[in-house]
C-alpha cells in the first residue's frame, strides 16, 4: 500500500513551480510528479483508489479537472 500527500507544482530538483501562475502547467507538474512517486513505488494511476484535489480558486475547476482527467483517467 502506498500513500501520497502534499503534492504541488514544483519542478523537481528546483523551488520552482511549473508555470509561475499557470494553474494547468501546474496540474501538469503534479500529475508528473505523482506519476514518478507511484512509478517508484511499484505502483501506477490506475490502482489509486482516493484523490483529493484543494484549490486556492474554485475559477480553476474545470482547467484543473481537464488535465487531472487526461493524465488519471
């Protein structure tokens, strides 16, 4: 079993975050991260049973489900 929790938009190896204010490059950033944190963990997307996704701007809803859906299916 494995647990995630605190995922943002950070490009790894930096303090930068994908995109500066770009909600979408950010998603993006996260579902990459996450993805490589599964990988590495022996496990992929189509076995996480839970999300919860936080927004600072339910405005960024829909941009934010889009890739969210694209990359987890």
């Amino acid at each position: 079993m494995l647990f995630l929790s605190g995922q943002i938009g950070l490009i790894p190896g930096t303090k930068d975050f994908a995109g500066g204010d770009d909600v979408e490059a950010q998603t993006q950033q996260v579902m990459q991260n996450m993805g490589a944190t599964l990988t590495a963990g022996g496990s992929s997307f189509d076995k996480v049973i839970k999300t919860t996704v936080l927004l600072a701007d339910m405005e960024d809803f829909q941009k934010v489900n889009a890739v969210y859906g694209a990359c987890a299916g």
